[in-house]
C-alpha cells in the first residue's frame, strides 16, 4: 500500500521548491507556484496562478530535501480513514511495548490492635496479712500457744461484737445477737490491751491448755486477774467454734464466736 501511495503522491513532489535543506522552516514569504487554476499567497496578495509556468527542468527528485518527507506527517487523516486504512496505515515501528496502567489495588484495611486484658484488681490483705483484721493474727498466735485450731474472721459476728459493745455503755452486759453462738467478754480493747484480755482474762482461766504449763503463772498478761470459773476458756477452746469476730467500745472488748 505505501509503494502504491508513494506512486500517486510524485507528480504533487514536484511542486516543492528547490532550496537549501531547511531552508522552508525559515521562509515567511510562500513561492508563487502553484497548482493549475488555484491562488497562490506570496506574502502581500492574492493572484490566478493561470500565468504560472511550470518547467520540468525543476523535477530532479535527486534534488530534493527527502529529510522532512514522511507520509505519516501529513494531514492524510481523514483520507485515510476514508480508504479505511485509518491508523494502521502509518503504525509506529517502535516495538517498546507501552506501560501498563496498574491495576488499582483495595487498600489493605488496618487490622484492630488486640484489645489489652485490662489488670486484674487484686485487694490488699488485711493488716497483719491474715484472713481479716489485725487481732485475728493475735487470736491465732495465741490458739497456736495452747495447740488449739485457728479461728477464721467472720464480719456478722465482728458486727454483732461492736454491737453489744456500744449497748453496754461501759458495763458487763452481755447480748447474743441473731448469727453469734457464744460470746466472752472483758475491760479492754483491740489494740495492746486486747493481749491482756485474751489470754489473761481468757485462756488463764485453764492453765493446762497452754503448752508451756507454768505460762499464765509467770506472763505478765495473766498477773492481777481473778477468776470465778473456767467459762470463757471453755468456749475459746471449743472445737465446735470456727469463727470469731470482736468489737470495743468504752473500755470493753467482746468477742463473739460461732
């Protein structure tokens, strides 16, 4: 198809003008020859061409600036897309291949963080570090000194205690509230003197149940209390009572057992 184009398109060749190579880049006057029957723009007016001559002493294609001569670069366009060549006619002879649109990607979607177990709260032990307050590991110090079991804090019969304590306004008053089985009472309180009142006023009422036989005779804690009867050392030393719960109020300390 081009060798046939290239045929058809000679004789029109021979109406480019001579001139050096380049030199119709830089012209700004167009050359009066034209085709047969049309106007020619020389710059200042337009005149027929019907006196133009044409001399074939001007056709030496071997003359010609073949540099700028490329079919492609004409306005063939339309032509050829009525010949229905179109683009095909004048394809590129580059073989790069052209890049590719990337194919767009879904944006990864951020995974959740893992959720932190939150801190587990832990309560503080109580003071002393037994199973409730303070005088429970007195309690029990004093229960491991007479080979006895241990008693176990217990909050209702801590509150029946304080209770009964207040209602007796100083006196010795006993009062067995609903949850309290046995009750001992005496003067003093549950910080220093609370030693005083468990194993002087109670346990020393049997001396024998202390591993050490001759202690609540040479204790300090056991000097100057009188006894009447072995009640409250009984009821301390009773394997059947496993919790205990004590309350002060005015100079009295009562402890409730159950």
């Amino acid at each position: 198809m081009r060798h046939s184009l290239l045929v058809i398109v000679l004789p029109l060749v021979g109406a480019i003008p001579r001139g050096p190579l380049g030199e119709r880049d830089t012209k700004t006057t167009v050359s009066k020859r034209g085709w047969l029957g049309h106007d020619v723009l020389d710059g200042n007016s337009i005149q027929p061409a019907h006196h133009s001559t044409w001399h074939w002493s001007n056709f030496h294609p071997s003359k010609w600036d073949w540099s700028n001569f490329d079919l492609c670069k004409w306005n063939w366009y339309n032509w050829l897309n009525w010949l229905g060549f179109g683009d095909e006619f004048c394809e590129s002879d580059d073989d790069t291949q052209r890049p590719q649109q990337p194919t767009p990607t879904k944006p990864e979607t951020p995974e959740k963080p893992p959720t932190q177990p939150s801190p587990s709260t832990t309560q503080a032990p109580p003071p002393g570090g037994g199973n409730g307050p303070e005088y429970i590991n007195r309690v029990n110090k004093w229960m491991d000194a007479c080979g006895l079991r241990h008693l176990a804090h217990d909050s209702t019969l801590e509150s029946n205690a304080h209770q009964t304590s207040v209602e007796a306004n100083g006196n010795m008053v006993h009062n067995m509230l609903p949850g309290t089985m046995a009750q001992v009472m005496a003067r003093g309180d549950l910080t220093e003197n609370f030693d005083r009142a468990f194993v002087g006023g109670w346990l020393c009422e049997m001396k024998t149940l202390f591993k050490d036989k001759n202690f609540c005779d040479e204790s300090d804690l056991a000097k100057g209390w009188t006894y009447s009867g072995t009640d409250h050392a009984k009821i301390l030393s009773n394997s059947r009572y496993t919790k205990i719960g004590c309350g002060t109020a005015k100079d009295i300390v009562i402890c409730d057992v159950a």
